[in-house]
C-alpha cells in the first residue's frame, strides 16, 4: 500500500508577474498549478507521500515564491493506494484530513 497526499492551495498573486511565478511552481516535484478564473489568484495542487510532507513544500517552496503574496491550503486528501485499485472523489463537497478523516471544506476571502 502507498500512501497518497494531495493538498489544494489558493494564492494571492501579483497578476504583473503571473508567468514567472507558474513557471517557478512547476519546477518543483510533485507541484501543479491551475487557473481559478482571476488574474489575482491561483489554484496549486501539491502531491506528497504524507500531509507533512505536502505542507513542507507548501512553506518551504509555495510560499517563498517570489510573487506569491498568501497562500491558504483548501483542501487535503489522503488515502492510502492499493496497486491496481482507482477511487475517485469530488473534494468540491468534503475533503480528507490525516488519517483519512472527513472534513467540511470552506475558502474565505
């Protein structure tokens, strides 16, 4: 069994330097990012193989970025991943905290 981690992010961004900044975020393993339909704002995913981890990059990496100005994680999944098995879940409704626990997922501005 593996352990499998995603957590989603929000980042206030300074729209003037979009492109460096997605481009930063995409060096770094196991780091997506995603529109969010503002120029202001954008959608990170991070994978890791534990929550410790993805929170790890979401300080050490994420929020060091040069023109990232906040970042607030949304949303976590983890799950752990039996070879040859595939589950999918909508985290628009409720998301995975450590250890499989259910959480109410909510994004304040």
């Amino acid at each position: 069994m593996v352990l499998f981690v995603v957590l989603g992010v929000l980042a206030r961004i300074d729209g003037r330097s979009r492109e460096p900044i997605e481009s930063s975020l995409r060096a770094h393993a196991g780091v997506s990012v995603f529109s969010v339909g503002d120029e202001q704002r954008l959608g990170i995913l991070i994978e890791g193989e534990s929550l410790a981890e993805a929170q790890a990059c979401l300080h050490d990496q994420v929020e060091s970025t040069p023109g990232i100005l906040a970042a607030w994680p949304v949303f976590a999944q983890d799950e752990a991943e039996e070879p040859g098995a595939s589950q999918s879940e909508s985290v628009g409704d409720r998301v995975e905290g450590e250890g499989g626990q259910k959480h109410k997922g909510t994004v304040q501005n």
